[in-house]
C-alpha cells in the first residue's frame, strides 16, 4: 500500500515537473512510478503511467520511445479488455506515427481506434436499450386478455365461402403456371385464411 502512495506521489511529481517544462525530470519520475506500478500489480495505472511518458516523449519529438510507451498502454488495455483506453491509445499511435511520417501504421491505428470506437458506441447503446425495456416493461399495467367468439351472419358466411373459391380457383390457376414450388407462400396464405 505504500509503494502504490510512492508510485502516486511520482506521477504526480512526473505530472508537475512536465507541466514546468521539466522534461527529463518528468520522464524520470514517469517511468519510476511506472515501474513500482508494474511491481505491485497495478495494471491500470501502468496503462495511465504509459500514457503521461508518451505524451511526454512526444512533446519532446522523442517519437521512438513514445511509440513504445503508447504500444505498451494498448498491450496492457487488450489484456484488461479496457475499450475506452484502447481507443485512447490507438489515436495517440495514429498520431505519432503521422508525425512520424509512417502513414500505413498511422491509418491502421486509425481504423483499430474506429473499430473500438463503434463497438463501444453499440455496447452502450444496447445496454441503454435493454435498460429502457425493463423500465418500460415495469411500468406497464398487467396484460389481461379476454377471447371473444363471434358468430358470422349468414351473409358473412356466403361471403366468406365465395371468397375461399375464388380464392382456391385462382390459387390452382397459379400452380399450373408456375409450379407449387414457387407458389409456396401464396398456398400457405391460403390455408390460413
């Protein structure tokens, strides 16, 4: 538990010194909390750690190693199955490969980033969804269900019985055109009226 206030108290001196231009210093402290983080198991905040010293490097055009610390943010995030920090990294890859000059791999890291993206829009939108329908579902007043039989008229009976002739007489006429095999959804309407 002390280690992990240490390694806190070095990102955030890491964090203190970049914003002062102190950039060695920041890279010093970045990568020693990153370390302890690594040590006690903190997986998310090695990912977090990463993350400052690459931004950093790459403040200071120190692309190399800023692609290496973003590449070890993602290798950890797949491993967490963290989509927001995947998205993270794989634009901040897409950037420093631009500037890079490599665009295949500052479009690839582009596309992963989309891919991550729009799976994580659709996983939140079903999850909203499914939240909806169980609120929607709990609202609603019990289902009742009543079956009424109707007896048909006379005249709804003649109708009724002229319009399945008509109805088979047509039906036969298509059969001998066409076939039954392409007739099949018209004989099953058939049936069910």
């Amino acid at each position: 538990k002390d280690q992990s206030k240490i390694a806190i108290s070095l990102s955030n001196m890491g964090e203190a010194m970049e914003s002062k231009g102190q950039m060695e210093k920041a890279n010093s402290n970045y990568k020693k909390a990153l370390e302890m983080y690594n040590e006690i198991g903190e997986l998310n905040r090695v990912i977090l750690c990463a993350e400052h010293l690459s931004v950093s490097l790459k403040k200071q055009n120190r692309l190399d190693e800023a692609i290496y610390y973003a590449k070890l943010g993602v290798l950890l995030s797949e491993q967490q199955n963290q989509k927001k920090n995947l998205i993270n990294g794989h634009l901040h890859l897409a950037e420093l490969y631009q500037e890079k000059g490599e665009f295949k791999q500052a479009i690839y890291h582009q596309k992963v980033m989309s891919q991550y993206k729009d799976s994580l829009f659709t996983e939140k939108n079903l999850t909203a969804m499914a939240r909806l329908k169980v609120e929607f579902d709990l609202e609603l007043p019990d289902k009742r269900e009543q079956i009424l039989w109707v007896e048909m008229t006379e005249r709804q009976e003649e109708m009724y019985a002229s319009y399945q002739v008509q109805l088979k007489k047509w039906l036969f006429r298509k059969i001998e055109q066409d076939g039954v095999s392409t007739q099949r959804l018209e004989i099953l309407e058939a049936i069910l009226r």
